[in-house]
C-alpha cells in the first residue's frame, strides 16, 4: 500500500463487514461489544487486522455483525518482529474501536432494516469494547463445556 509522504504514519487502510446474522430467538436480552487483533508480516511491512463483534438479543430477535480494519505503518512507527498481536490491541483497539463500532452497528441496523418490526435499540456513541487478548483465550476454552 502507497501511504502518501504526508499522511499519519498509523493509518486505517480497509475496512469492511466479516459478517451478519440476524434470526428470531427466546434467549434473554444480550449485549456485547469485543475487539481482537491479528498481526501479519509482509514484504513492505507489518500489518494489523482489528475486527469488532457486536452481538445482541432485544425482542425475541438476535442481531450479529463483525467488522474489520486494516491497520498499516510506516517510518519509525512500524511495530518490531517482537511486538505482539495483544500488545498492538492494547495500544491500538481503542483508538480503531470507534471505526469498528460505526461499521459493525451500520451494518445491523441495515439488515434488521430490511426485516418488519425489529429494530434494535443500541448507543450511538461506542461502547468501551471488551479487549480479546490471545492470552486470555485458554481460559475461556477451560469455561468452554
């Protein structure tokens, strides 16, 4: 990717919808808002991919839609071998959040749109994401029964 000379040297690249889900239910009222990286190295450099899962449960419908973006870095701003996915998600989900959070929520409002009388009631301003670290994910595999 060309980034032009005066541009950010952190900047999101892409992004786009993963997913959607939208289907009838008798779970309970749900919400939960999570953000997860996945780094890679490239010839021209390292590259970040956040994604953003939104799901909810309003009404007797279930609503899901995930969102990601394309995190890239130039100069001395671009994260060393060294640096982990939990440590950029750390530095860089919050900050990417909003983008996800915009998207994912655009997104499931224009599915249930097309749907007859669902309608979910969600914040417009985003929520604190809950931060998936890889580090945690053995724990939820041990709660996994």
């Amino acid at each position: 990717m060309v980034i032009p000379d005066d541009a950010p040297d952190v900047i999101i690249g892409a992004v786009d919808v993963l997913r959607s889900i939208l289907h009838p239910t008798e779970r309970p009222d749900a919400f939960r808002w999570q953000v997860w990286a996945e780094g890679s190295v490239r010839p021209d450099g390292r590259v970040l991919k956040l994604f953003g899962d939104l799901t909810v449960t309003q009404g007797g419908w279930f609503g899901g839609s995930t969102s990601y973006v394309v995190v890239t870095f130039r100069g001395s701003s671009t994260p060393g071998d060294a640096v982990t996915d939990d440590e950029m998600l750390a530095r860089y989900g919050p900050w990417a959040a909003h983008v996800l959070w915009d998207l994912a929520t655009m997104n499931l409002r224009t599915v249930a749109a097309g749907s007859a009388g669902i309608g979910f009631e969600l914040p417009s301003t985003t929520p604190v994401p809950l931060l998936r670290f890889d580090r945690d994910a053995g724990d939820e595999q041990e709660g996994a029964d």
